[in-house]
C-alpha cells in the first residue's frame, strides 16, 4: 500500500465533459455559451399539460442512445448523463476510452467524486405507480440501486474500472462544486493522482416541477422560455429547472507533466460555509456568502486582488441574486461597493441544473480561463439597479490580463454555499 502524502500537491485540470440543455458535449456547451444561445424548451410530454410551469432546460439528446443498451437500461437518467460526460472527459485528457486498465494506470490511484441532489427520483416514483396500479410484481428489480444518489458514481466507476474511490456529495445546489473541491483536496493530499469530479442531475420530472412550483421559486414564463431565465435582471422572477451533467478529470501537477498532458487551469483551492439561517432562504446579508468566497481565495493561495472573473450562482431568484451581489460587494467592492470584476451567470443559457450546476459551471470558467474570453450572460436586459456588479451582457468579453484567479460560485438550499478557484496558467 502506497503512504499517504501529507505536503500538498498541485492540482490541475486536464479533461472536460458535459452533457447540457445546449447539446451533448463541451464544445455545444461552449460555442452556445459564446453565441448566447439559450437551451429553455417547452415541456410537451402530456404529464406536464396541467402544471402551471411547462418549461424547462432539457438536454436535447438521449444519453441512452449514446451508450450500450444492456447498460443504459441499468441506469437512471442521471447516471446516464454523469457516464456519457465522464467518458468525454476521459478521452479528453488524453486516456483510452476502455478505462484505467487501457490506459496504463493503476485503477487504485484513480478516484470519482460526483455531487446530486435527487438522484434517481423518477426510477422510485415509477416504481409507486406500478405499485399502485398493477401490483408489487411489477416493480422492476433494480428499481432501489437505480435510485440511490449515489449510482451516478458507481457507475463511472464501473465504466472506466475505477477502484480508488467513489464519492457522492448531496448538498443541495452545491453539491457540484463541493464534489470537485472534495477531489481537490483527495489529490492534494495523495490518495489519488486523478479523479473525475463535478455534478448530475436529472430531475425535470412532474413532481419535482409541481414541488418547485408550489413554492413559487420558478419562472413562469411559458410563452417565451428562451427569456425566462434572467439572472441579475430587474424583472426576474424565479429559476428555470434543468438537467445536465459536467466533470473534470483532476490530476496532479506532476502526473499530468510526466505523461505530457495539455492542462486547461490549475484547480487551486475551494471555500465551504454555512448560513445558519433558513432552511429555503437565503441570509440576505450575504455573510456565508462571503465566507465561502474568502475561504476559497485564501485556500488557493491568492488575494482577493488576484480574481480576475467570477462565474456567478445567480439562478434569477429576487432574494438569491441580491443575497450574492451583497456577498460579492462584501468581498470584492470598492469603497462604493461597486464590484470591478467581471461576472457571468451561465443560468440564463441553461437555467439550473440542481446538482449538476457546478460540474457544468466549473467546466465553462476552466474555458474561460484557457480560452481568455468570458461569455456573456443571457437574459439580463436591464440589471437591478441594486446589484453593483459588472455583468458581461450581449458579446462576450476578453478576459483581463490583470489577475489569475476565477472563481465559480454555488449556493443551496439549507444555506450550502461553495466556491472552487481556478488559476490559469
């Protein structure tokens, strides 16, 4: 058995996967991103024709399609999104497409850390109603692994025969981001020389909208769902629930050097808190906010000088988004409170992908960071006049050469507030 390392490694980026409502892959995510493209559709299915909310951001290709099919029967559709994205994520960091085994590496020192929030919901309420309609018999047999959160990681495991570990993370909206910051820290530390990490979920079924709805957090903008999602807008009104998944294969500085590995941004650090406040509701000082902002800055080893962008949370909630423009005016504003960093917020192209978002999310500021452009946020015609912040709207944007550090932001319900640091390189 190999001793753990206890002086920190370096942590750097060297693949990237994504399934989102823009298309299966990260170069759909990308190019729609930068062309300001906007993945909110209609909810047609007959199940959703009585829900007051009929939109949402759906991934416009089945996963099932893109794997064997004695496995995708075997999945929820969350797993399905998590492997399909895993595997792109895999063969872009430059390993075989048959796993560890294939690509020369001891399957042991390879590790998943995958945040959800749901996991398989809609595999368990299936299973009710054919309880309910035709009787215990009909209730398919891997209906209780298909619903755990965690199948989402097992089967990545499964499907690129990794043994070191795999990790679920369930913290409500920023499980995604905490998943990847876990990863970090299993690198830094020596458990593992690599790890897939990041976020999915698949949750656009009717009872999850009907439970969203009743709490009037959505946007109902059914006529026009391109324009629904308006984070950081004075007329926003609510989120838009999507689907989707986004993983980066993590590695050690000296293992992606050694094998020659093209590096997107170095994964330097990650910030967690707790508001303590309301189990929905955001503290709308922003103060946990602002803690996981500056635990992230700090961890990374940086000043708050050195952040050069801020892929923003902001789902288009009234009380969310001004609770992080408070926290982002804490930490970074002048003595007005004026923000001078630019901010993005990927919501108004995808809307939000639960679990899922920061995996996404994080994956677009590691572009960001490798590409030097920041893409514009969709949605925010007329920001509020009470959010000091420096919005990247309509065209996408160079990214400043002053600074090093961006930082991706997630936040959820029962106050999880979470922040990764990226620095390019």
């Amino acid at each position: 058995m190999r001793n753990v390392r206890y002086m920190p490694r370096r942590v750097v980026v060297t693949g990237l996967g994504t399934m989102s409502p823009l298309g299966a892959g990260t170069d759909s995510l990308w190019e729609g991103l930068l062309a300001g493209r906007c993945g909110i559709r209609p909810l047609t299915g007959a199940e959703f024709a009585a829900h007051p909310v009929r939109i949402a951001g759906t991934v416009p290709v089945d996963p099932a399609g893109l794997l064997p099919p004695p496995r995708a029967r075997r999945m929820n559709r969350g797993a399905l999104l998590a492997v399909t994205a895993a595997r792109e994520a895999w063969r872009d960091a430059g390993f075989c497409a048959g796993g560890t085994r294939d690509s020369g590496l001891d399957p042991d020192r390879v590790g998943v850390s995958v945040g959800t929030i749901i996991g398989g919901a809609g595999v368990l309420v299936e299973g009710a109603r054919r309880l309910r309609d035709r009787g215990a018999r009909a209730v398919p047999p891997l209906t209780a692994p298909m619903t755990v959160p965690s199948q989402a990681a097992s089967q990545i495991s499964l499907d690129l025969c990794i043994t070191g570990e795999a990790r679920t993370v369930v913290s409500a909206c920023a499980s995604g981001t905490e998943a990847i910051g876990q990863a970090i820290d299993r690198i830094r530390y020596g458990h593992v020389d690599i790890a897939l990490a990041g976020g999915a979920e698949a949750a656009v079924t009717p009872e999850v909208m009907a439970a969203f709805s009743a709490m009037r957090a959505l946007s109902a903008r059914n006529d026009t769902p391109e324009a629904a999602s308006r984070p950081f807008a004075k007329d926003r009104e609510g989120f838009v629930n999507s689907e989707g998944a986004g993983l980066l294969v993590l590695e050690s500085e000296e293992h992606a050097l050694a094998r020659g590995a093209r590096i997107y941004c170095e994964a330097a650090g990650w910030g967690l808190s707790a508001d303590a406040y309301h189990m929905a509701a955001p503290d709308p000082t922003g103060g946990g906010v602002a803690t996981a902002l500056r635990r992230a800055v700090t961890d990374a080893g940086s000043r708050t000088a050195d952040v050069v962008h801020i892929n923003a949370h902001a789902t288009g909630t009234v009380e969310g988004d001004l609770a992080e423009a408070a926290a982002l005016s804490t930490v970074f504003g002048d003595a007005d409170g004026a923000v001078p960093v630019p901010v993005t917020a990927l919501k108004g192209s995808l809307g939000h992908l639960q679990g899922a978002a920061g995996g996404v999310e994080a994956v677009a500021t590691a572009l960001t960071l490798h590409h030097g452009i920041i893409p514009p946020t969709t949605g925010c015609d007329d920001l509020d006049d009470a959010i000091p912040l420096d919005v990247v709207t309509n065209l996408a944007r160079p990214l400043p050469a002053r600074g090093d550090l961006a930082l991706s932001n997630s936040f959820g319900f029962g106050g999880h507030n979470a922040v990764l640091a990226l620095r390019r390189r």
